[in-house]
C-alpha cells in the first residue's frame, strides 16, 4: 500500500495507546458513577466502574471500526461499550439524565487539562530533551487532542450521544418523545455526517469551544 508506514502506526500506537485507554474508561466510568450518584446502581453491579479499560472495549466499535477506518483512510473514529444506566431507576429521571450524560465528556474535559498541565510541566523543568522528553510530549499532546475530540463529538445533540441525552432532559416532553423517536438512528445519521464529510463541520464549533476552556483553564 502506497503510503502506508508500518513503522510510523506502531509508533502512534504506542505513544497514544495510554491516553486514549484513559480518554475512553474514565468517560465511562464518569457516566456510571454519576448514575450511581443520583440512584441507579446498574453499572455498579455489573462491575462496569471499573478502571480496566478491556470492561469498556468494543470489539466491533473500539477495534474494527478504527482500525479499518484508519487503514483505508487514515481517519480514527469508533467507541467504547456504553455503561449502562436505566434512566427510571434514577430519582428524577428527566433532570438527572442530564447530569449522567455531562459526566462523561466533563470527564475528558478533566482529562484533557490534566495532559494540557503535564505539558507544561514537561517544557517547565527542562525536561523536553531525548526520548522520554518527546515521548512525554507526544503523549500528552495526544491526550490533550482525543480528549477534547471526544467531548467535543459526544456533546452533539444527536440521540444516543451525551448530547442528545442532555437535550432530552431539558426539552419538554412532547419534543422528547420525538427524540426517542430520533434515537434508534442516531448512528447510521453519525455514519453519513462522517461518510459525507460533514461529520467535522458539525464538530469543529463544540471542538473549538472545548479547546478554549481548557486553554483558558491552564493559563490560570
């Protein structure tokens, strides 16, 4: 295959397999302590808080889809095992649904900063010279990269992504059930916003609000 670097995917590998492990177990296991929080007890039992990250593999969604995405056209996109929360078990369904769904991108916002500080940290104390400085640095760059990249994308109003699950919460009813309607094709509508380019149109103002709030985190 023209182009494709054996060498290089190992090395992006390697250096991203951290972060990105991260980015997507504390997302989940954010959405299942929040759960826990407000009264659903689901993702507990079922051993799903946990911070191994092969509990929140996807086989199809957090290998294939990535893997052959990244091979036939260098873009990354998949997803981990959703944690499970069974909305009626909460004690206000409709206004903690809201606040279960922040938690997870809220959670990568959390994830990102921290990166973003060890970057800092790394140029601060010198410590940017030889192997371990780059490897940190590239590290932490990826960090900071996937984890406002999966805020940015799962704040999107689009049932089943957290967005989605906020805006259910706080429209009125009648506008909610269309929703629930909505939510059974919220993938194959992800699918063709990605298949026709539009995907990152769509991401791009949520990826740069969430960039500026880290940003302006740090520089505090």
């Amino acid at each position: 295959m023209s182009g494709f670097d054996i060498n290089q995917v190992m090395q992006a590998v390697v250096v991203g397999a951290i972060p990105v492990l991260f980015a997507i177990t504390l997302h989940e296991v954010a959405h299942g302590l929040a759960a826990r929080r407000f009264g659903d007890r689901t993702a507990e039992m079922l051993g799903r808080l946990s911070l191994n990250p092969i509990r929140h593999i996807d086989p199809i969604g957090t290998v294939a889809v990535p893997a052959v995405l990244f091979a036939l056209s260098g873009v990354l996109f998949g997803w981990a095992k959703p944690v499970p929360v069974v909305f009626r078990n909460l004690r206000n369904p409709k206004r903690d649904m809201v606040f279960v769904a922040l938690a997870g991108p809220l959670a990568n916002i959390a994830m990102a900063i921290v990166w973003a500080l060890l970057l800092k940290l790394v140029y601060a104390l010198g410590l940017d010279q030889g192997f371990a400085g780059e490897f940190l640095i590239s590290m932490a760059r990826i960090g900071i990269l996937i984890n406002t990249l999966l805020a940015a994308f799962n704040l999107l109003p689009i049932p089943p992504l957290d967005g989605g699950r906020v805006l259910r919460g706080l429209v009125r009813e009648s506008l909610g059930q269309y929703l629930d309607r909505i939510e059974p094709f919220g993938l194959i509508i992800i699918a063709l916003l990605l298949v026709s380019g539009w995907l990152w149109i769509v991401v791009a103002p949520l990826f740069a609000l969430v960039e500026s709030l880290i940003g302006f985190v740090v520089r505090i």
